[in-house]
C-alpha cells in the first residue's frame, strides 16, 4: 500500500500568513494527488487535484505544487473561512490512502 | 447540480446491521464510480472501496472485507453500504463520494452510525 505523510500535524498561522502543507508518498503516484479541506461536521471539500489544478470555486489564494514524491498545498494569504483539516489523497492505485491530516488554526 | 444525498443517522445495538443509501442526482449515475469513506470520531478519513456503477462490481479495502457490502440501486442512482454484525469500533460518518477525472471530487453529507448497547 502508498503511504501518504502528512505534515505537519498542526500548525497555528496569523491572517495574511502563507501557509504550507505537505504531503510525501512512500512511492510514485505521478500527479495522482489531491487536496481537500474538511470543516467540523462537514464533507470534505475539494481544493486542489492532479497535485496542481484547482477546483471549480476554489479561491486563488489556494495552489498545489510537486517535487518527485513530495506534494505541497500553500496558502498564499490565510484567510479566517481557510480554518479547518486538511487532508491530501492518492488516487494512483488502491487502496486509495489519505495523509493523516493537518489541523489548521488561527494564531 | 451536482448532489451526494445520504440517508439520515443511525444507532444501533452491536450485532445489528444497517444500510445506509447515498441518492445521486445532476449526473449520469453509471458513468462514474462510487467510492465509501469512513471517519471514526475525532480521526481522520479512511477509504473503504468502491463500486463500479456500470457493472456493480464492488471492491474493498482490507480492512472491510466480510462485514461490509456495496450495493447500487441503478435505476434509483443510489449507491448502499450495508454493515453487518455490527461492533463499537464501527461507529463513525461515513461518507459516499463520486469518483470523477482524476480524483475523488463530490461528497455525501455523511451519515453518522452510533453503535452501543
């Protein structure tokens, strides 16, 4: 199985801040990568798939990137509606894996 | 649009079962594949599987192998999880999603199964 390490776990960020997530699969899943931001009693939502295209309605402020294995989401400005958890997924083979998550709030 | 409805909430006794239904609607149901995800309280999320919606064709992750079982109702665009012989560490939300190009990308509300005695 693809193993996806998220990190990190947490981070606490002012407004106006960039922030950035990472995520490192255990081996090639090419652009086989997606972002989603889940708030408290929510279906996660969509940001950011093939590791760098945006969703439909996502703000721009939100951008995917790629280096070999290792895939970031950034955060250009944060913004108080971008607090929750973030999740990245692999869609390359299954089991389909999740990275554990990271929990963003405001500082 | 675009719409995941899910059935309401559950709570059950252990060794019970439940199905849950996930109605979808502003697409053709059988060109795109259903997939299950399950968050146990305060985790994170978890994919169980999937089922192919042309052929019914269901496949599942190890860990919900036995107990869990993927069903469609084609002409009614629903997707069903059935969980059988149902144990604690089932309770969770668990969330249907569309499979679109190349990822993951329309969410059910999630239905919340309560298990306890």
């Amino acid at each position: 199985d693809i193993q996806m390490t998220q990190s990190p776990a947490s981070l606490s960020a002012s407004l106006e801040e960039i922030v950035t997530i990472t995520c490192q699969a255990s081996q090639d899943i090419g652009n086989w990568l997606a972002w989603y931001q889940q708030k408290p009693g929510k279906s996660p939502q969509l940001l950011i798939y093939g590791a760098t295209s945006l969703a439909d309605g996502v703000p721009s402020r939100f951008s995917g990137s790629r280096s070999g294995t290792q895939y970031s989401l950034k955060i250009s400005r944060l913004q108080v509606e971008d607090i929750g958890i973030y999740y990245c997924l692999q869609a390359y083979s299954a089991p389909y894996t999740f990275g554990a998550g990271t929990k963003l709030e405001l500082k | 649009q675009i719409q995941l409805v899910q059935s309401g909430p559950e709570l059950k006794k252990p060794g019970e079962s439940v199905k849950i239904s996930c109605k979808a609607s502003g697409y053709t149901f059988t060109d795109y594949a259903m997939h299950w995800v399950k968050q146990a309280p305060g985790k994170g999320l978890k994919w169980m599987g999937w089922i192919n919606t042309y052929t019914g064709k269901p496949t599942y992750a190890d860990d919900f192998k036995g107990r869990f079982v993927f069903s469609l109702e084609a002409s009614a665009s629903t997707a069903n999880l059935q969980i059988s012989n149902l144990k604690n560490e089932d309770t969770a939300t668990y969330f249907c999603a569309r499979e679109g190009i190349p990822t993951l990308d329309y969410w059910g509300q999630g239905v919340m199964v309560t298990v306890s005695s």
